[in-house]
C-alpha cells in the first residue's frame, strides 16, 4: 500500500482543470508537514471501481484516494 500524497494550498490558489489536478507538484502545491488537523478543508482526488464477483449477487465498490490537498485549517 503506498503513501497518499497529501499536498499543502493553505493560502495558495490554484487551477481546477484536468493538468493541474493530474500533477499537483506542477501547480507549485508543496507537501502538507505532519498530520491534517481535524476540522481542516480538504480537496480529495479519488478514483472509484465496481465489479461484480461470479460467486457473489452483489456488486462489490472500492474507492481509492489518489490525493489530498489541504485548502485550510482552523484557527488556533
């Protein structure tokens, strides 16, 4: 299992379109230092899958977290 990046917009703005969201470094976004505070605004880059099993009915989801940018955090 890798490491999802998680990348640091605190205070910066940037593109929403297709490039910039496919390479978060190119944007200038550096990495977040140290864990996200809870109640942060967070943008998540994920990809989601479904299939379903031949010995299952059911359809089976799985999401999987591409990215993290932190957009702010509270106050101290």
């Amino acid at each position: 299992m890798n490491p999802v990046p998680i990348f640091n917009a605190v205070g910066k703005t940037f593109s929403l379109d297709k490039a910039t969201l496919g390479d978060l470094a190119m944007a200038g976004l550096t990495p977040f230092e140290g864990e996200v505070p809870v109640g942060s605004m967070v943008l998540v880059g994920y990809t989601s899958n479904w299939w379903r099993p031949i010995e299952r009915a059911n359809p089976r989801l799985a999401f999987s977290l591409n990215w993290v940018v932190v957009l702010g955090v509270p106050s101290v």
